[in-house]
C-alpha cells in the first residue's frame, strides 16, 4: 500500500508536531484554568453549586479550537502508538520525542537501514489510518 503526497505529509505532519500539541495541551489548560479570584458580591451561595467562573473555564476548555485540534492529534499518535510493534515504539521515541537523526536512531536501536524504513512506514501508515478514524 503507498499513500499520497498529502496523506504522508498530514501524518508525518501530526508526528512532528506531537512534542508541540503535549506542551500546547498543558500551557493552553493552564492558562484556562488558572487561579483566579471571583467577585464577591456578598450574596450568600448554595452548598453545592457551580460557580459561573467555573462554568466559564469550561466552556473556555471546551470551545477553545487549538486546545481541541492538539488534544485530537495527541490522541491519534497515541491510539497509534497502541497498535504498532515496540520497534516502530521505539523509532518513534528516538526520532519524534527525543529528536533524533536518522543514523543517531539506528546506531541506538542496532537495527538496519531497511528495517529502519520498514518500521517507520508502519508508524506512519498507523498515524495515517487513525487519522481516517477521526475525519
């Protein structure tokens, strides 16, 4: 099976950018949900009741479409990081997470030039089937 020009890209795409989407998740809901101090208006409040700023961050969380389009891709590398072997696994966290070379991941790794290729058309034509799950 070969993919497209654009498909290739879309999912290599998605996988150099995951390291960006995990801090972007957590400095967007931390800018979200940050500590803030509510208006007192001297009215007393119900036990159990959701304040409005707490309903407002939700909402925030919620309609904010950066937040939402890092938190979909981080969800397709993770659910194809499920469904490939530990070498492909493996490939992944050298190249994408920990941003190394070509050679630098097979010299690590002991592996092949062509198994290198093999396992990362594997990654990449699993990022690429999740990414048809989610359209």
């Amino acid at each position: 099976m070969r993919l497209s020009k654009e498909d290739y890209r879309e999912a290599v795409g998605i996988l150099k950018r995951y390291n960006y989407n995990c801090l972007n998740i957590i400095n967007r809901q931390a800018d979200i949900i940050s500590i803030s101090v509510g208006e007192k208006d001297g009215m007393p409040k119900a036990k159990y009741n959701i304040s409005d700023i707490v309903c407002n961050k939700v909402i925030q969380l919620e309609e904010d479409e950066e937040l939402q389009k890092s938190i979909k891709e981080w969800k397709i590398v993770q659910q194809a990081l499920a469904l490939i072997t530990e070498d492909s696994r493996n490939i992944f966290n050298k190249e994408y997470e920990e941003t190394k070379r070509k050679w630098e991941v097979i010299d690590i790794l002991h592996i092949s030039e062509r198994t290198y290729f093999r396992r990362k058309k594997d990654l990449i034509f699993a990022v690429h089937k999740e990414i048809k799950k989610w359209q």
